[in-house]
C-alpha cells in the first residue's frame, strides 16, 4: 500500500508528525510532500527536526500568495505528483489551503481522501479554513474526526459514510513529546516561571486583516502585562507584518514578544502559563490538555466542548473582555475536572488501523 501524505502549513507538521511515525511502525511506504506554504526555519523545518518526520519526497515551494494564487499553484504541482506516484490513497490535515488543495487534486484523479480532523466547524464563512474544512470534508472518503460534536457536525451535512471518531491526533503527540523534554531548561531560557506568566499567540485573519482587532488585542495585553504580569507572545510572521503595517507599539516592560518557538519549547510554554490568550486552534487544545485556561479573541471557536464545560472563554477582540477574563482567570484557582474529550491518546494509531483494514478489504473483493 502506498500513502502520500500532504503537509504545508505548521500544524500539519505537528500532526502528520505522529501519523507517519504509525505508518513507519507498520512499515507503510508514505510518500511525503510539502506544499512551501510555511518556509521559515521556525515555521517550518524546526518541526521536522523536532518530530523526526520524514525529509520530504517532494517539496513544492509554493510559498505566499492571495487564496486564489496559492491555492491555485499547490493544485498544479500537488496533480503532478499524484499522476506520477499514483498513490492508494492520499492523507490531509486540518483546514488550511494546503487541505483543500491537496483534496481537491486527489479527488479529481478519483484517489481515495482521508482527513485527519474531520467535522470541525465554527459556521463563519468568512473565516478561509471554513471553506477549506467544508469542503475537504465533503470529497473526503475517509473522515476522521477527533470528538463526538465533529461526528454530529458531519451527520448535519449528510456524511455518515467513512466518519470515525477515533480522538484528537495532536493529544497522541503532546502527550508522547511532553515526557521527552526539560522543561526547566525551556523556562530558565525566557526567564519564566512556572504558572506566573500569560502566553499568547494571535495569527487568524479576523484579527490580523483588522487595525482596529489587532489595536485591541494588543491594547489588552499592554494593559494587562502594565497590572505586572509577565507575558510571552511568540509572534506569527503575518502577525509580526500586520503589527508593523499598522504602526503598533508593542513596548511594554512586561511583554516579550519572540519569534515563533518550537513545538517543544511550545509545550512547555502551554503547559506551565497560567493562562493563554489566542486565537489558534491547536493551541486552544493544548492548553486543555495542560490544564490551561485560553481566552479566545474572537467570536466564535470550532473547539465549542472547551467553552462548554466552562473551561476556555470566548471574548472577541475586545480590549476590555480580553483584559478582564485573563485577569480573572490569572486570579483563579478553580478545580479542573478531568473530561476525556479527545480520545486515548491512541488516535494516530486507530487511523493507520482503519487504513489498512480497508486496503484488505479491497484485496479481497
Ligand atoms: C495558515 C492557515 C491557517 C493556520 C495557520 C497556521 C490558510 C488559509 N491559513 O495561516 O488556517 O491556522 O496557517 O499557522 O491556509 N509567512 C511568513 N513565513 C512563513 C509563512 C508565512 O512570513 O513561513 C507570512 C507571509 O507574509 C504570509 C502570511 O504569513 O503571507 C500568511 O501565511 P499563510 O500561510 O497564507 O497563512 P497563515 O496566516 O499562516
Ligand atoms: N506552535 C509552535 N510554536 C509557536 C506557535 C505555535 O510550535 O510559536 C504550535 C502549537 O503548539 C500547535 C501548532 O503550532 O501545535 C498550532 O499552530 P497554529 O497556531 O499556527 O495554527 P492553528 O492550530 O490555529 O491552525
């Protein structure tokens, strides 16, 4: 069986990361392409060294573009490599424009699609991993999806076909990596300590396209590191570019403001904040499977089971709410129940299951 497996953008690295290691252990051949989306060292080539993940067979260099242009170009290169390596079926992560593309290429060329990640939603069509989400999952033949409420989403839309809930993959990988890293080293670095500082991460359209969401969010946490906390804010590259573009002073005695960390350094950083302010969605999850608390600045999350059970607050890109809930959250010592929300820690492994249960099947048809 061959599988070819499509990455680009930094949390698919961190997620095909535990998958290729299952299809390695099964002794699976898997082609490995890169589409170039993210191509800084610490976007990119940082999470190969780190997760030890395959150097890859093709890298398309696609790199930065409007959605159309990006999208456009990964779909002529992402075709070429299927025709020639005609592979049984091709393995894409989460919502980005390297998914669809590599989906949507797939799915034309009649090469059977499984996505990791299936069924999330955040019903905002504004938002292009929507799109990329809705999609993907409707010409996915395979639909892995990591909670019952993504299930439930699928079911709404008329998939039922090919849906399994098998957990979340990015568990599988924080859980195995948090135990391989030292984590004092990772604090004594920044000068942390633990549970006394914020992390923050800010990176999705909504809030880097806008002056006045950015302007907000920055406001808020130049108020809260004022109050005397400390806080870390590695900085996404379209974020950093936004800041400048828009003229926003980002000093404040309290604020250190770093280029985007590793995923180790990240795990560390997650796990011992007392609170994290972001908008992304991995890191939304990693906090929980930490223990941290996120305030979320944005309307609305596709990680609803979080806001749910009380544990992460949305706050939209509002100086006031953000600076208020991560002071009571900074303040609080509220007993965290254990909830299994995203499976076992056993996802990549039930996904290279189902995988090769279907290519038996099909031999003995
Ligand atoms: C993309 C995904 C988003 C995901 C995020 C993870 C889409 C539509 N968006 O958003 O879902 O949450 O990745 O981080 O696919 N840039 C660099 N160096 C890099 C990469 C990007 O400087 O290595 C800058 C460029 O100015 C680029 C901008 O960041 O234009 C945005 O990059 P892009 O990949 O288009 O979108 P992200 O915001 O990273
Ligand atoms: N991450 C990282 N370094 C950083 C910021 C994030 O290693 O400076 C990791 C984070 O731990 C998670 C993934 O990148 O595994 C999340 O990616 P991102 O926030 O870029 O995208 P999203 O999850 O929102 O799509």
């Amino acid at each position: 069986m061959k599988v070819l497996s499509i990455v680009g953008a930094r949390p698919q690295f961190v997620k095909a990361g535990i998958v290729s290691r299952e299809l390695r252990k099964k002794e699976i051949k898997e082609i490995f392409v890169h589409t170039g989306q993210h191509y800084d060292f610490n976007m990119s080539e940082v999470f190969f060294k780190e997760l030890q993940l395959p150097k890859p067979d093709y890298y398309l260099g696609i790199g930065s573009g409007l959605h159309g242009e990006q999208t456009g170009k990964m779909l002529i290169e992402i075709e070429k490599v299927l025709l020639k390596e005609k592979p049984d079926i091709v393995l894409v992560y989460g919502d980005t424009n390297s998914t669809l593309a590599g989906a949507l290429a797939s799915a034309k060329l009649h090469i059977p699609v499984a996505h990791v990640e299936a069924g999330l939603r955040s019903f905002n069509k504004k938002m292009p991993e929507e799109i990329n989400r809705v999609l993907t999952d409707h010409i996915s033949k395979f639909l892995f999806a990591p909670t019952e409420i993504a299930v439930e989403n699928l079911k709404r839309e008329g998939i039922t076909e090919g849906v399994y809930n098998v957990g979340d993959v990015m568990y599988d990988i924080a859980l195995e990596s948090i135990e391989k890293i030292d984590e004092q080293e990772v604090l004594d670095k920044y000068n942390l300590k633990s549970k006394k500082f914020i992390l923050t991460t800010i990176h999705r359209a909504e809030n880097t396209d806008s002056r006045e969401n950015l302007t907000n969010i920055m406001e808020a946490l130049k108020e809260i590191a004022n109050q005397g906390m400390k806080i870390i804010f590695p900085i996404h590259p379209r974020t950093k570019k936004a800041v400048e573009r828009y003229n926003i002073d980002l000093k404040a005695e309290n604020l250190l403001a770093v280029e985007p960390v590793s995923y180790f350094e990240m795990l560390v950083l997650e796990k011992n904040a007392k609170v994290i302010i972001t908008d992304s969605g991995g890191v939304q999850k990693e906090g929980y499977f930490f223990r941290t608390p996120c305030i979320i600045p944005r309307n609305e999350t596709e990680w609803v089971e979080l806001i749910d059970i009380g544990f992460n607050t949305l706050t939209g890109a509002k100086k006031e709410k953000i600076t208020y809930a991560t002071l009571k959250e900074f303040y609080s010592h509220k007993e965290i129940k254990k909830y299994n929300i995203y499976g076992d820690g056993k996802a990549s492994r039930k996904i290279v299951e189902i995988i090769i249960s279907h290519e038996n099947y099909m031999d003995n048809k």
